[in-house]
C-alpha cells in the first residue's frame, strides 16, 4: 500500500512528492510493517492547506534519491495497492527517474476502481469509500494516515471474496518480478537498514 502527499497535480509541470508512506500487508491484509517519510522537493510546497506541510517542515527532510533503494526494496516483488494509485505512481516513477534509480513497480490494483464492484454510489473518494465501508481515517491527507485507511479499506473488499480475490493473477504475476534469492537478500537488508527520515510526528 502506498500514498503520497504532493506538491501539486502533475509530475510534467515539475510537481514533486512531499511526503511517502509504505504499508506492507500479508496474503490476508494484516499490517507487515509500515515506513513513512517527508521529502524535501527542492522547490515550493504547494497547497499547505490540504497537506499541512510548510517549506520549514520539509526542509531538512531527505530528497528522494536519499530514500529510493529502500523504497524499491520495499516494493520488490509485490502488488502496489493505493487510493487513486495512478496518481500515486506517476509521481513515484517521475522520482524514480529523477533519482536515475531504475525501478518498474511489479504491479497496481486500485481501490478507487475496486470500490465500484463493492460500494454503493457513484462519489469514489477515499474519505466517502472509508465512510461507506466503516473505515475511520483520523489522520486524512497525510501519507501514512492515508495509507492506513486504504489498507483497512482494502481489507474490508478482501474479506468480501472468501473463496479468493479476483486479483490473484496480478499478485502472481508481481511475484514472479521479485529479485533472485541472493539479490533480494541484499534489498531485504537495505529494507531493514532503513536511510535517514523525517515523519509528521517528529515535527510536533
């Protein structure tokens, strides 16, 4: 699972991520591990008053480079779920590229599009989708509280295929992208050892 907080809408106009929190869950949606970070853009911040971050909160944050081998351990051989997730991915594959960091993610599935198949009515933001599937996000548009929610939200659709999700072919197929066993073993230590961060909390 994955959110970001962005400073804008599109990575073409020189829009960059800001915060980004990884959510890990086993076969069953329980809650692996979670990572959080803020990002320095090098540029402005954007809409403070959606994501709540000032250029003083992020400014001795690391930039992406700093972070990208472990955001890529982190990733490797796994389905990347998010809200919207597009969105989500073409930010962190334009910080990819700016990292000059070679990274493909092995897979999405979008919640914004499950919800269809499991919600009523046509509005599809995360904050309705929460609200219809019973989720309470108490941190909403910050990375990890984000991330969070789609994580339980994501586990309110699992447990609505007992006999097996429809999706077991992309969890298959991102599986097969994982590294070999001696070169994952050397990204699960880089996932373990994790690079210097900066998290909202810290902030307080």
């Amino acid at each position: 699972m994955i959110d970001t907080e962005t400073t804008g809408f599109s990575p073409r106009t020189g829009d960059r991520v800001i915060e980004i929190a990884v959510v890990r869950l086993d076969g069953d949606g329980e809650v692996v591990d979670t990572w959080e970070t803020l990002l320095n853009p090098g540029r402005p911040v954007g809409p403070t008053h959606v994501h709540g971050l000032t250029a003083v909160d992020v400014e001795h944050a690391p930039r992406f480079a700093e972070v990208a081998e472990h955001v890529a351990a982190l990733l490797a051989g796994r389905v990347v779920v998010g809200h919207n997730v597009d969105f989500d991915l073409r930010f962190l594959e334009n910080e990819f590229r700016l990292a000059q960091f070679p990274f493909r993610v092995p897979g999405r599935l979008c919640t914004q599009q499950l919800a269809k198949a499991h919600l009523p009515g046509p509005k599809r933001t995360l904050a309705v989708c929460c609200e219809q599937a019973g989720v309470v996000n108490e941190h909403a548009h910050s990375a990890l509280g984000d991330t969070l929610a789609t994580a339980e939200l994501f586990r309110f659709f699992l447990r609505q295929h007992p006999a097996g999700v429809p999706w077991s072919d992309e969890l298959a197929a991102a599986a097969l992208t994982a590294p070999a066993d001696d070169l994952f073993a050397e990204l699960f230590d880089v996932a373990l050892t994790a690079p210097r961060t900066l998290s909202r909390s810290a902030l307080a």
